[in-house]
C-alpha cells in the first residue's frame, strides 16, 4: 500500500477551498502523488498495473478519515523514468461540492541486469572475443524486441559504440539501442592457443603504450 503526499496548498489537511457566503461551502480535494515502480520491459511494451493507497475523504464531524482506495492503471507503452501519469478526479475527495483533486502517478523505472535507459536510448554491453573484433562477425543481440543480427566491423576496438536504429523505447521519434563493445579473454587458455597468441605477438609488432613513450 502506497502512502499518498499531497501536491496541493490548501490548509485543510487534504481539502482546499474557501467557505462562500454562510450558505455551505465548496472545497476542493487536495492532489495527491504516489510512486508507481515498473520494469523496463512493462515501460516499453505498456501494461496495466493495480496500486492500493491510502488517501482522505470527509469524515464524522467535518474531519476527515483515510480510506483504502484500489484502481487498475494502464501505463502507455514508452513511458519515462520520472513521467508523471495524471488521473483527474482521483485524489482527495472534495468536501461539499467541492470536487476531487487528482493522483499523479510518479514513474519509476526498475534496474535492468542487461540494459541501461538513456533518455529513449537504450545502452547494452555486448562481449566478444578478441579473434570477432579483430576478424569481424554477425551476432545475436538481444533487444526489448526481440533478437537482431549486428555486424561487428573488422578491427573493432574495446569500447567501440555500435547503434541499432529505431530499437530503444518507443515515441516520436524512438530511441535507439547502443551497442558498446566488451572484448573478454578466454578464462583458461591451451597450449594451442597459447602458441597462436605467441605467433601473433611475433607477427603483428604492436605495441599500445608507445604513446606513453615505453619500450616493448
């Protein structure tokens, strides 16, 4: 259950408004905003979701009470991290005839283990191994849509950004998917391949700290 804040300035504990002319009065509910958490996959396909919170309504004696409210929400596909979805008529109930404020739903977007969200952007960090930068390749890579083939150009370099057009969060324009690049070593190594790395060393006289000014 969610705890309800309110975005309104009235002094009434959850109303505002004014009393008119000794013959009743009108005050309006106060706003009230909640948390809503999603995962990067309900942002960027859109789902419904149901949140339970607490929010105040006219009471006994003119006070007021807190009371559960239950609503189903539908989040449209693409949404942002920090958006807010705004829900007129659902906040604090008005006193007299006074109408309800309004819920704002603040969106927050939960860490995924693989991608990173950039604006509309989506960054993800593809291995590969040293012979696919050096050689070049076509790989699978995961997106929020499914799988595509990327080619990975011949003498890529650690780090190097690859972009997927039109493959991060939907919108108007999309976002695209950023592709960087993570070359990953075996974790154990043959006699083989030790010697093929030995012949590389002395066939390619390479040397990555030169510009540091040292020696092989």
């Amino acid at each position: 259950i969610f705890g309800a804040s309110g975005r309104g300035a009235g002094g009434m504990g959850g109303f505002q408004g004014q009393r008119g002319g000794g013959r009743g009065f009108s005050v309006k509910g106060e706003d009230i905003t909640h948390q809503l958490s999603v995962f990067l996959e309900e942002a960027y396909s859109g789902c419904e979701k149901a949140i339970a919170m607490r929010v105040p309504e006219p009471g006994p004696g003119g006070g007021q009470q807190m009371r559960k409210r239950t609503l189903k929400v539908k989040v449209p596909a693409g949404v942002q991290h920090g958006q807010h979805i705004r829900l007129r008529g659902q906040g604090a109930a008005g006193m007299g005839d006074g109408p309800a404020g309004d819920l704002f739903l603040e969106i927050r977007i939960a860490p995924h283990p693989h991608f990173r969200l950039e604006g509309r952007n989506l960054e993800l960090t593809l291995p590969v191994t040293p012979w696919e930068a050096a050689l070049g390749a076509t790989l699978a890579v995961p997106t929020l849509a499914g799988t595509v083939n990327l080619k990975i150009p011949a003498g890529s370099t650690q780090g190097k950004k690859l972009r997927l057009k039109g493959k991060g969060m939907p919108g108007n324009p999309p976002g695209d998917q950023i592709v960087q690049l993570e070359i990953a070593m075996p974790p154990e190594q043959t006699e083989r391949s030790k010697e093929l790395f030995q012949a590389l060393a002395e066939e390619v006289p390479f040397n990555p700290r030169a510009h540091l000014g040292e020696t092989p």
